[in-house]
C-alpha cells in the first residue's frame, strides 16, 4: 500500500491596506514573502474588508489619526496617486477635486454643510471612515480572534518590527526609505486646517477615534504578557 504524505496548510494571515496608514510601505516588504514557516502572507487592495476574510484567518492592518490620514488622502487623490501609483478619478473624485484644491478648503465646506464636501467624504477612497473596513464596533468585536496585529502610521517602524517578529521573518528587512515606494506625499504641501475645518472634522471622524482606541485596547490585552513590545503611548 502507498501512504500519500500531505503537506499541511499553513495559516493564512491577511494584510488589510487601508489608505494612507502606511500600508504600502509595509507590502512593498512583506511581498517578498508569501510563505514563512508557519504562515501564508496574503496582501490586499484597498477594496478588501474584514467581512472578506474567513472566520479563523488572522488580519493585520494599520490605522492613523483620522485628521492627518484625510490631509494625506486628500493630496494622494488629488494627484491620482502618482507617482508610485497612477488611479484615475472617479466621477465623484473629478467633483471635489475640481472645487476644492486644498484640504483645508474641503474641510471649511464641510463645517458649513457643503454638498460636494460630504459627498467628496464618502466617495474619495482615502477619505472614507474606518466602518468601510470594519463594519460597526459590534461585529468588529467578534472578529477580535481574528486580528493578529493592528499597527499605527505614528509607530510605524516600531510596529513593523513586531509584525516581522510574528511572522517570522528575519529582522534584517527594513522598511523602504525613499518618498516613491513609501507612497508618501511631497513635502512642500499645505497641510495647514483652520479651527473650524479641525472641529467638523474631528465631528465627521469621531467613530473613527473611538475605532483607533478599541484597537488600542486589544493591542495591549493581546501581547500584555509577551515578548512583543506594544508602545505605551498607543
């Protein structure tokens, strides 16, 4: 009799790209390495969400404080990604992008009820809130096996040092240093929001902030007693 030998699946462990959070900094790495020995890497699109991913497959995604990551969006879009990427402008992209040519503008319409502003929030992708990804807090929450690791753009190197740690990966990998393949906007951009743009942002953003600190909570209850080290300041 012939024994068949079976080679066993590995786990499979799913990176979310949510928009500006450093997500493609973080792939331009982890591509490199489909497979470690215990697990299969899977990188996604920005479409991709948690209800895309099986029940009992792991997630690591990273987030970013909701008012930076909407300057940053707004200038990725408004320059179509370029020049890592080169995405045309939706219908609705062409419509905010033609009135609004800072973010700073966008978020004064916004505090005043502009149409095209709130329109503008929900249909230009790095502007989008976090429930896209992730549903409401309830069933966020009963994924919460799921989520091997969240990250935060603030923390960035810090985070992706724990993240190769728990993929098993060697430690002499290094996150890309040129603006180009970090997917990072120039720096001569007005980053400037007057008060009020700050205020209706931060009303627009709110589930998102408390999104951010669930998060947070889970990242220090999940690896409180291990050897990976979460920042205090999270």
């Amino acid at each position: 009799m012939i024994k068949k030998f079976f080679k066993p699946s590995k786990h499979k462990v799913h990176f979310l790209h949510i928009g500006k959070t450093g997500g493609s900094a973080v792939k331009s790495v982890l591509k490199d390495f489909p497979e470690t020995d215990r697990f299969e890497i899977i990188l996604h699109s920005h479409d991709t969400t948690v209800r895309d991913i099986p029940a009992g497959e792991s997630i690591i995604f990273f987030l970013r404080e909701p008012i930076s990551r909407f300057i940053s969006g707004f200038y990725s879009r408004k320059r179509k990604g370029q020049p890592r990427y080169h995405s045309e402008w939706s219908a609705e992209e062409k419509t905010v992008f033609d009135k609004f040519s800072t973010p700073n503008e966008m978020a004064l319409s916004l505090q005043n009820k502009d149409e095209k502003a709130i329109k503008g929030m929900f249909y230009v992708q790095h502007l989008m809130r976090y429930h896209y990804w992730f549903g409401s807090l309830e069933y966020f929450k009963s994924r919460v096996n799921d989520i091997l690791y969240v990250g935060f753009q603030e923390s960035l190197h810090d985070d992706f040092r724990n993240i190769i740690k728990l993929l098993g990966i060697s430690d002499d990998v290094a996150l890309p240093t040129n603006d180009i393949d970090a997917h990072r906007n120039p720096p001569n951009i007005d980053k400037s929001i007057d008060e009020r743009g700050i205020t209706a942002l931060k009303d627009w953003y709110y589930e998102d902030a408390m999104f951010i600190e669930l998060c947070k909570e889970i990242m220090h209850e999940k690896y409180k007693n291990s050897e990976v080290e979460i920042q205090k300041d999270k």
